[in-house]
C-alpha cells in the first residue's frame, strides 16, 4: 500500500473531513482533505498534523 494511501485513510477518520483524495507517482505525491463547513479548519489541521507526526 503507498503512503498516500495509508495516509488517505487515516485523514478520513478525523471530525470533519468530507472528502479526502490522493496522487502519487514516481516517488511524489499529494493528499487533499475537504472540510465540511460546519468544522474548525485549525482543529482538523492540528489532529492531522498529529497523524503526519505518529505516522
């Protein structure tokens, strides 16, 4: 499984998230996270950087 994948599915789990999508290819890639309206942006970053730092 790629990494963006892992991390896909992670980001998923948080309050808030609507949707998220991944890329990646030849060693690169990216992960986009949509927040619903009704959710702090700053909160859903935080506990996602937390899972970028434990991962």
């Amino acid at each position: 499984m790629e990494v963006t994948s892992k991390l896909e599915a992670m980001f998923s789990c948080v309050k808030g998230v609507e949707q998220v999508s991944s890329y990646s290819s030849n060693g690169t890639g990216s992960v986009t996270v949509t927040l619903s309206k009704h959710v702090e942006p700053e909160v859903a970053r935080f506990e996602i950087s937390s899972i970028v730092r434990q991962t």
